[in-house]
C-alpha cells in the first residue's frame, strides 16, 4: 500500500486509535476489538513494551489492518518502526530529521504540533499530516477551528480530549481524523473481560465522523 492509500484510509476511516497497552497480548486483543467494530487503523505507540515486534507481529496477524507507530522520538525509532512495517509514523512532537526520515522512506508522517508556527513548520518540512497535541489543552475544538482558519490547507488530526463528546465538533472544526485513547481503547474493560465495549466504541465513533461529514 502506498503513501496515498494509506493517507486515504485514514481519512476515510477518520478516527485512529492510540494503542498504549502494557503489554504486547493486551494491546493485540484492543486490535481485534476495535477492527471488529469497522476500524481498520491502528496506532501503536513506542511506549508499549516491545513495540516495534508488536508492529510487525500485527501486521502479520491482522492482514486487514493498517498499522502505524506513534510517540516515534526520533529517527532511528523511525527507521525501526517502519523495517517492521509501519505504514505511517506518528510523533507527539516535531522533529525535522524524523519527518526527512520518512519522507526518504515513502512513509506517511504525522508530526505533532501545536502553535501556529510549529504547525506551519511540520507541513513546510513534508508532513502529510499534523498531529495537533495536546488538542484539549488549549480549547479543543474551538482551538483547532482558530488553527484552520489561516492554514486551511493544511491537515490536523487532533488527539487529547477527542471523545463520544467532542468528536463530532473536532470534525465540523476541520479535522482531517481523530487521534482518539482511552475513550475507545478502553483498557479496563478490556483486562474486565468486556471486549464488546471496544467494538461498540468504535462503532460508535465511525458514526459520529459519518454524522459530522454530513452535517
């Protein structure tokens, strides 16, 4: 899958779920939850433990599955991430080097900004799309509606504060998709023994983009 299909599918699909589970079986069964609810795109952090094995290991398992790695550092974990096939590389901060790193590769980068500058930096520099984290910590959907209005060129996927609230003002505010955490991967419920609870979430969420893209 290239580039393009890749960055189709995301927008398609608008909702990406952050994958940070303590360990590689627990973030395996969040997948198999949510891919069952009708999302298909999957980002697994480097913050859960063997994480670059746990790629590969996902993109095998799950052949349906667009899998990416996100909280990517630096280049090297670039590198790593995409050698065990990561589709797209997702960053909770902008490092120029990182996206150069992927661009190189062929491989859809999402750095992570949030001012104005940092935005326009990240796109400038071949992101093909910008994270804007922590979206919540200035004003949410309001904030990234402001961020719009002079880069309306540009596309933001917002993560923090995204949930069955807020996702469908972050999409009528401009979100190409949304980084979504806990509200969807609920790991509690999941260690529960409560695996549906995923599934409907994601359900849940796939509606509220396709309700707030009509509107």
């Amino acid at each position: 899958m290239d580039k393009k299909a890749v960055l189709e599918r995301i927008t398609g699909i608008g909702v990406i779920p952050v994958i940070r589970a303590q360990s590689p079986a627990e973030a395996a069964a969040a997948i198999a939850a949510i891919e069952a609810g009708g999302v298909s795109v999957f980002e697994i952090t480097m913050t859960v433990p063997g994480a670059v094995e746990l790629i590969r290991e996902v993109s095998g398992r799950f052949p349906d599955a667009m899998v990416g790695a996100g909280t990517v550092l630096d280049p090297a974990a670039a590198r790593a991430c995409i050698e065990a096939g990561a589709r797209f590389v997702i960053s909770p901060a902008l490092n120029l080097e990182t996206i150069r790193t992927c661009n190189e590769a062929g491989v859809a980068v999402m750095p992570g900004a949030l001012t104005p500058t940092e935005v326009l930096t990240a796109w400038n520099a071949g992101a093909d799309m910008v994270k804007v984290f922590p979206a919540n910590a200035l004003g949410g959907a309001s904030y990234l509606k402001s961020l719009k209005a002079p880069l309306p060129h540009i596309r933001l996927v917002p993560t923090g504060g995204v949930n069955l609230q807020t996702a469908k003002d972050f999409i009528r505010a401009g979100a190409e998709a949304l980084g979504v955490g806990a509200d969807l991967v609920d790991l509690a419920a999941l260690r529960r023994g409560e695996a549906p609870v995923l599934t409907a979430r994601a359900q849940q969420f796939l509606q509220l983009v396709k309700e707030a893209r009509a509107a």
